[in-house]
C-alpha cells in the first residue's frame, strides 16, 4: 500500500492512508512541517482505515458510507489475519486491541467532486472521479507536472471487482470513466498508483479498457479462481492488467449467464 505525501509551498497534502494500524504523522514530520490534509482515493480499508489518526479526511460521498461500512470489528479482525499470513513478521508489530478501538466517528468528512481543485502553494491538484473499483473512486492529477495519483483504479495489482454492485460498479461505468481519463493522456507522463510498481505510464489506461472491451469477454474461461478475506471471484490477466471478478459482474457486462462447463471450451 503505498502512501504519497504530496508537498507544495504552503501546503501538504497524504494521499491514501492504509489501515492506519500505527500512527505515521511522526514519519511525515520527518519531512514537512506545512499544514497537512488527507485526502483518500477510496473507502477501502487499506486505504481509509487510518484517517482515525486525523480530524478531517477528504472523500468523493459516494464512498464516505463505504469507508465506515469497513470500519467494522470483524472486518479489521480478518484484514489482520490476512495481513500476517502473508507477513508472519508483523506478529509482534500490529497492536490488534488498539486497532479495534480505535475508529472514524470523530472524523469530519470534507466532500471531493469530480473537477474540484487542491491548491497546495505552486500544485494544483486537479479531483478526478472514475467510478468502477468504488463509485466514489477518486484520482489526483497534477497536470503541471503531468502526474497522475490513481488509487486502485489505474494499477499492475489486482483490481478488484467482485464485491456487491452496491459497492462497486459495473464494468459500463468504468470503461467510460477510463476512456474519459484516456482522453487526458497528454497531460500525463507518469502515474502512481496505491499498489506494487510505479510509476506507470499512460499506456496502463488503454491496457484496462482494452482487457475489459476485447480479452476478457473472449477467454474469461481460462481464468482461474481467486480467495481473499474480502470474497472470492476469478484471477484474469492482460498486459499490465490483472483483473479479479465475480460472475455476476462478468454476467451483467456480457448481457447472458456465465457457464464455465468444460464443453464451452472445446
């Protein structure tokens, strides 16, 4: 999970805040000392979780009730375990009692619209809404410098499409959000995403919508399942894509069930 602390002339600005399991302000000082903002690409709990360390958090409203829908004792409980199956030497460094008590209901909501503007002294962060991963997914562009900061959204990690279509939309809007950010490339030579390599470049954009519109719907059978503490949905890669789905997701894209019988793919 990467965390981008974001420094301008009179302003900072952390972009994604992870599970918030300890308190990284003291590291942040470490760097600056201008006034701070958070603002989260989503409400994930590896993204939002730890805007219980801070007064304020800005989020896109559709995900505000996502994000306090996550902030929930059985959910943090099995993020941990998850977290040290796969990190057993975190054991001793995660303090399970004090993430558990610790939540977000003194936390002020500053609401983030598509096309709203960030001025942190000589960077303006440009709110970019591209709906798909979460409805109320949000990117920071910073044309200037032509970085593009996106969340789950533009990413060579997995994307994870498989939860509720009351918690993540459906493949028709995010083709379209995408295709409009695609519209943008020449105001973007790199982007940072919240997860594994970076940065990408624009091409990572054309890549997803070309997975989603032309590779899935033609070899989705060779996908193979995929188990997470969140749900479990099928594993399909592309290029830089690596796509996680359910069926009914993939069904709803495609306009008729999805049978995966051996005889469909002879």
């Amino acid at each position: 999970m990467h965390c981008y602390l974001i420094i301008g002339k009179e302003r900072a600005l952390v972009f994604d805040i992870g599970y918030g399991y300890e308190d990284i302000r003291p590291l942040i000082r470490e760097l600056t000392d201008k006034p701070l903002q958070l603002v989260v690409s989503h409400g994930d709990p590896d993204h939002s979780l730890g805007a219980s360390w801070y007064d304020e958090v800005g989020i896109h409203p559709l995900d505000f009730g996502k994000m306090h829908a996550n902030d929930a004792d059985d959910l943090k409980k099995r993020a941990v375990s998850y977290r040290i199956g796969k990190r057993p030497d975190l054991t001793d460094e995660i303090d399970l009692a004090a993430f558990l008590n610790r939540h977000l209901n003194h936390v002020v909501p500053k609401f983030l619209r598509h096309g709203d503007r960030i001025e942190l002294g000589g960077t303006d962060l440009e709110v970019v809404h591209v709906p798909g991963h979460s409805y109320g997914h949000i990117m920071l562009l910073d044309a200037a410098r032509r970085r593009l900061f996106s969340g789950d959204a533009v990413t060579e990690h997995n994307v994870w499409y498989f939860l509720p279509a009351d918690e993540q939309a459906p493949f028709s809007l995010a083709v379209s959000a995408l295709r409009n950010l695609l519209k943008r490339a020449p105001e973007i030579r790199e982007i940072y995403p919240a997860h594994d390599v970076f940065p990408l470049g624009v091409e990572a954009i054309a890549e997803q919508i070309e997975c989603l519109e032309e590779d899935l719907p033609k070899t989705y059978q060779d996908d193979v399942p995929f188990h997470s503490f969140m749900g479990d949905g099928y594993q399909h890669r592309y290029k830089s894509v690596e796509l996680i789905y359910s069926d009914e997701r993939l069904a709803e894209w495609l306009g008729h069930d999805i049978d995966r019988s051996a005889d469909l793919k002879t």
